[in-house]
C-alpha cells in the first residue's frame, strides 16, 4: 500500500523509498507464516470488558503504596539519568575512538531489563541494581545521540581557537554551548524513557509501578490496574510542568531518601567469579575444546537460532505494523487535517500510546489474546507507531501556516493523499529506521512474558542459574542489535530519507 | 463584500474591488487604505520595490474571489517527494473527486494525463514529467508552479513573480502564454520592463499604499523612477580603480 503511494517511474526521489518500503512489506508478508501470532484466547471481549472499566472506574485503596510507588519509580529514573548524562558527555567526547564506539553500541544494545537481570546476580534485588539497570544502557544512548548532535554543529567556533586549546576545553567553549539546546532537549526526552523503564523494571521485582501492576493484572483487580496506570500516564504527561532545572537539586536529594533500603552490596570477590567463572560454559573453562564446541552447537540450534528468528519475524511485522499505524493516526493528530480542536483527542491518543511502555501494552493484550507473538507485535507497532505519529504531526503542525502553505491548498483526505503524507514521508521513513533498532530490542524482551523471542530463553537460563546460557545468549540478542542497526542505518542511506533531528526517536 | 457585483464598468464585470483597505500583521502595518477595482479583461501588473506589500495584496485580492483564480505564490507550494506530473495535477484536484483523485496517485488518469503530457510539453518540461520535483532545478520548478496555475483552467491569474526564476527570453513567452490563457490577470513583477510591454495597466506600490494607477500606454521608465528607485539589482560590480592610482593617492 505504501509503496504504492507514489509513482514509481522515472528519475524520481521516490523510486527509492518506494523500493525500501515494498522491501519492507515483502519480508513482512514472508514473515507472516512463520511468526507464532495466533489467537489463543477464545473470547478477548469480555475480559477487555473488565480492563475497560477498570480503566473508566479506578480504584485504589492504600494511597500510600501507589505514591510510594510513583516515587521510587522517579527516583530510579532521575538518579540514573543524572548519572548517565555526565558519563555519556564524557563519552561522546571521545567518539572518534573506535574503542569508544563498540564500548557504547554493546552496552545500549542490551535492553534495560537484561541488565537488570545480570545486575541481580550480583547485588541482588537492591536499589543499586535498579540503578545500574538504567545508567548503564543510557550512558551508551546518551553518548551516541550526544556525538550526533555534536557532529551537527558548526565547525567554524573551533577552527577559530588556536590548535593548543584541545579536548575538554575545546568542547567547553565551543560544542557544549553550541548545542546546548539540543542536549537539554533530548535529556529531557531521555527522562521520560527512563521512567518507562523504570517502571518496567517492577516486572522482575523492583518495587516500582510495574511491579504492582504486574500483582493487579494477575490478580484480575483492574480497578487497581487501571489506577496505576492513569498514574503512570499522568506522570508522564506532566513531566513539563513538574520537572524544572532549579528544582533538580532538591528532587535528587528526595530520590535519595526513596529509593529502597536495600543497598545492595557484593563484594570484589563475587563479582570477579561472576565474571571468571559463572558465565562460561564449564567444558570451556576446564579447557576441553570438543566439548565446549559441542555445549556452543547445542546452544545455537537449540535456544540461539530458534530465538533469533523469533525476534527477527515479530519485528518485521512490528515495524510494518508501525508503518500503517503512524499513516491511519497521524492526521487525526494534526491541525491541517484535523482541525485546531479536533487535533486534540488525536494528540490525547498518541500521548497515551507513547507514554505506556510497550512490556505493559504487551502484558494486556497476553491476557486477551493468549500466549503468542501477537500481543507483542500490536503492543510494539502501537507503541512505536504513537510516538513516531506524535512527531509526524508535530512536523505537520510546524509548517502548518508557514511559507510553504498556499491559499488555495487542498483539503481533507486530498490533502492528506497529496500533501501532507508526500512531505512527511521520508522524516517518518527516518524515524522509523531508527525505531527499528529499539523495536528489535523490545521484542527480544518481550521473552520475559512468555513470548518464544531471546528473552524468553534468556529469562529461563536466569531462573535455572544458568548464568553460562544466560550470557550467550544476552550476546547473541546484542550483536543481532548491532547488525541490525547497521543495516538499518544503509537502508535509510539507499532510500534518501532525510535525518531528522538525532535522538528522540532512540 | 461581495466581488461579484454586475456593476458594469467599460471593459466588462468588476472581478475585484477593494475599498480602503488595510492589513496588520501582529503590531506591523502592511498595507494601508488600498482603493482597487479590476474589471474582467484587465492586465494588471503590480510593481514595487520588494517588501512595499505586493504580495499581501495579491492574497486580499485571492481572499475576495479564491473560487475562480489560479494562484501562483511566490514560494511554488510544490510537494517534493511527487513527480511533475502529480504536482501539475495538483491544479485540478478541486473539480476530480477524492476517489479519483487518489487512485491517480497509483495509476495517472488517462485523460489528465493526456492533458498534462501535452502542458509539460508546452512548458519544456516533456522529459521531466515523472521527476520527483525535488531533483529540479529552481527554474524548472518554477516551469511546473506555472503548470499547475495553467492547470487549473480558471479565467483570472493571480501570480507573484511568476516567471522571476527562468532566464529572460523564456520568462518573455511564459509571461505571454500565462496572459494568453486567461481573461484577467494581475501580477507582481520585479522586472519593470515586462511590466510595461505586456499588461496594459499598472499599479505600484510603495511603503503599502498605492502610489500610481494608471495605463501602461502612459508610462515609461523615468516616470516609474520618480515613484521609487529600482532595487539595486545585482550589477557587474564596478570596475576597480587601477592600483596604481591607490598607491599615489596623496597626489
């Protein structure tokens, strides 16, 4: 459908986004038989019934838990984010090491829960864990994006200063005030990330929101479900009017005061077994080649493989998915096609979308769908594709009235067909390249609820303590991310979207 | 008001009339007490140093009569990503239905496109026709901005600087054919020239009032000199003084 959008023929800038686009529709279809997407539960109505009113009529009875709740689920989010945006600045300043850059892809390729995961190994179910869990994939973000923006500034401030002044005084004087802007904008936009994953983060046992909704979905009382989750949305959609530069002082001594009590300590020793020793295969260890080369084979066609393709076929239709999602959402979100008041319920809908996590999109739609891949790939295209029709219809809404516009512009769906969606398509094209990369390492978690991708393996190894599996395939899921992205990467290359502002979508 | 008033005038019925007209944009004047009237038939060129508020006055002019006007801005309003052909299209798409209309984004109408191969072929843009517009170059995508106002076949043109990217001789013919195609035009031109061969009335503008409105037959260009210096065009620089001359000035 989308390829089709536009005429094909000729030397014509579309040919090769229509090219990339039928690309992406003919591995989708081919996906489309061997992805597990089938519909288990016998009657989802009823039960969606029950979430609705949960969700029209909440209800919470110990008030002091959802706060407490909410608190810890910021005070994770704000500490690891004041952690991650000083480590990543000082990363990005050395982004032209190649060292540097492989460090930074192989910690933000692994997923926030993974970490958390590993993490608990060695601290335990602590506040340290859930930090770590954060700050450690958000340094590498913080430092890519960061070099990005870096990269897009003006050279001529520091070809000005004499060749002496280098390094960190260079960047103070020059790159840092430059973009400045941008940086705040985008750690601002980390924040909220990191407030879903730190709600997340409850569903392996931190007490933050997810942890309790987990408890009340399981517990069918959606009443609760549904306060927590008007808690979470409210969260978000006041993080403006709420998260101020002054203020950040004293909301880091609170997060302090919140977080668990639980420290979580573990001393050198424990850690270096992990790392020496936990996470091998035993055969390797002792040095029996043969049999270390076996336990790898076994693994592969066992677990690795079949995981992979798993998480490959959910993404793909994810990422499609995403595609037609943003095209049917954007313009009821827009003010030249819906209208400067009827934009509004449209831009309430995508800011729901975009602000609940995808696990806990995904963790509903289990309990109406049953286990297969399909609750994950709606919760991902409806996720991703609300966030990325939020910025379609931010763009739309910017050139809305300016010189571009013409009196006699068309209307409606014209308009939509001629103008807007043309103008609008290599941007969403973009944002969705870069989304891929995230939508891959969302269904690879999407494991931990049951859902046959890598992170379903990786979540049993863990319960078996199996920490040789775990890390084998914890790699695996993370050089799958690495490749992808560099594929995604050329192919926004080869079809001439154009790069929109770095960040935001990452 | 009502810009269809039957009052007839000499030359036929009034199109446009604007009656002491004013504009403020935020806290800036634009335009200030406009007396205008054009009749059906009429050739009007709008002439003026840049920023006097031609450009205002042709969007009062488009508010009064948007029905039947084919309008060319002055930034084309072209969409990238779509081909000449679509883009020239965009002229009919208020009388083709949505259904139609969309499907030509799949598969061009036989009929328009039988119409718009022979259009392009007038504005030399034949081989150009399924280039995305966004690999043209300005003059180019100024050839189809023309097209699609040719496009939509209506009786009154409207253009800002319609021909100010093509080179002098084609920006000549194109002017000629825009005038030939429709019964009423009024445009914004740069080149005083232009303005005085081909339009029979001209009307100039200034600091956002009108300052002279009058025939073309009795103007020349040291008349349109009194009413405002042409905007220093971008002239051969002149020639540098010899060195030499620099080099002994205390002489």
């Amino acid at each position: 459908m989308i390829s089709q959008l536009f005429k094909p023929r000729g030397n014509s800038s579309a040919r090769a986004l229509n090219a990339v686009c039928g690309l992406l529709i003919l591995l989708a279809l081919l996906a489309l038989p061997w992805a597990d997407i089938e519909v288990y539960s016998v009657d989802p109505w009823i039960e969606l019934g029950r979430i609705g009113r949960g969700l029209v009529m909440p209800y919470w009875d110990g008030w002091q838990i959802l706060l407490q709740a909410v608190g810890q689920t910021i005070a994770f989010a704000l500490l690891a984010v004041a952690m991650a945006v000083p480590l990543g600045l000082a990363l990005a300043m050395l982004f032209h090491w190649r060292a540097v850059r492989i460090f930074c892809a192989s910690i933000r390729s692994v997923h926030e829960l993974f970490w958390g995961l590993i993490f608990m190994q060695v601290y335990g179910l602590s506040a340290t864990t859930g930090l770590l869990a954060i700050l450690v994939p958000f340094t590498g973000v913080f430092a890519k994006v960061f070099a990005e923006i870096f990269e897009q500034q003006d050279r001529a401030p520091a070809e000005t200063l004499g060749s002496g002044a280098r390094g960190i005084k260079r960047y103070a004087y020059t790159l840092i005030p430059q973009s400045w802007p941008a940086l705040t904008s985008y750690t601002r936009y980390r924040f909220e990330c990191a407030l879903r994953s730190s709600a997340i983060l409850g569903f392996i046992g931190l007490p933050t929101l997810g942890f309790h909704l987990e408890t009340a979905f399981k517990q069918g009382d959606y009443s609760e479900a549904g306060a927590l989750l008007w808690a979470f949305i409210l969260l978000i959609a006041t993080i403006r009017f709420w998260l101020r530069p002054r203020l950040l002082p004293i909301y880091i001594l609170g997060a302090i005061w919140l977080l668990p009590e639980t420290i979580g300590f573990s001393n050198g020793g424990y850690l270096w077994q992990f790392i020496s020793q936990d996470i091998w295969p035993k055969a390797l260890l002792a040095g029996q080649w043969s049999e270390a080369a076996d336990w790898y084979a076994g693994m592969f066609s066992s677990q690795v493989w079949p995981g992979i393709v798993q998480t490959l076929l959910l993404t793909q239709l994810a990422l499609v998915l995403t595609a037609i999602v943003v095209l049917f959402t954007y313009p009821f979100a827009s003010q030249a096609l819906a209208g400067p008041v009827m934009r509004w319920p449209g831009r309430f809908l995508l800011l729901v979308l975009r602000s609940m996590p995808e696990m806990i999109l995904a963790f509903v739609f289990l309990l109406l769908f049953g286990p297969s891949g399909l609750p994950a790939v709606l919760a991902l295209a409806l996720h991703n594709g609300g966030l990325i029709a939020f910025l379609v219809a931010n763009a739309s809404d910017a050139e809305f009235g300016s010189r571009l516009g013409r009196p006699d512009d068309p209307g409606g769906l014209k308009r939509y067909a001629y103008l807007e969606t043309p103008r609008r398509f290599p941007a969403m094209l973009a944002f969705l390249f870069y989304r891929w990369e995230v939508i891959l390492r969302e269904s690879a978690i999407m494991g931990i609820l049951g859902i046959a991708t890598l992170g379903f393996y990786i979540d049993s190894a863990f319960e078996e303590i199996r920490y040789d599996r775990a890390f084998l395939l914890i790699l695996a899921t993370a050089l799958l991310n690495i490749l992808v992205d560099a594929v995604s990467r050329r192919l926004r290359r080869a079809a001439g979207a154009d790069t929109p502002q770095p960040g935001r979508t990452h | 008001m009502s810009a269809l008033q039957t009052k007839s005038k000499t030359e036929g019925k009034m199109v446009f009339r604007l009656a002491n007209e004013s504009l403020t944009l935020g806290r800036n004047p634009i335009l200030h007490g406009i007396d205008m009237e054009v009749s059906a038939g009429e050739k009007i060129a709008l002439i003026g140093p840049s920023g006097a508020g031609k450009t205002s006055l042709l969007n009062l002019l488009h508010q009064q009569q948007s029905g039947q006007v084919a309008l060319q801005p002055q930034q084309t309003g072209l969409v990238d990503l779509l081909s000449t052909y679509q883009n020239i299209f965009m002229g009919a798409l208020d009388r083709v239905g949505t259904l139609p209309a969309l499907w030509n984004l799949i598969r061009p109408l036989a009929q328009h496109r039988a119409e718009i191969e022979k259009l392009a072929e007038t504005l030399g843009l034949g081989d150009k026709l399924w280039q995305s517009v966004d690999r043209l170059s300005g003059g180019q995508r100024q050839r189809v901005a023309i097209g699609r106002a040719l496009y939509r076949q209506q009786p009154i043109f409207l253009g800002d600087e319609p021909v100010s990217a093509v080179d002098p001789l084609q920006a000549k013919l194109l002017l000629e054919h825009l005038l030939d195609q429709h019964e009423t035009a009024v445009v914004s031109l740069h080149n005083r020239q232009l303005a005085l061969e081909h339009f029979d009335r001209l009307v100039i503008v200034v600091d956002g009032r009108i300052v002279c409105d009058a025939p073309a037959a009795s103007l020349n260009d040291a008349k349109l000199d009194s009413f405002y210096q042409q905007d220093p065009t971008p002239e051969p620089p002149a020639e540098p003084a010899p060195a030499g001359e620099w080099a002994i000035s205390g002489s």
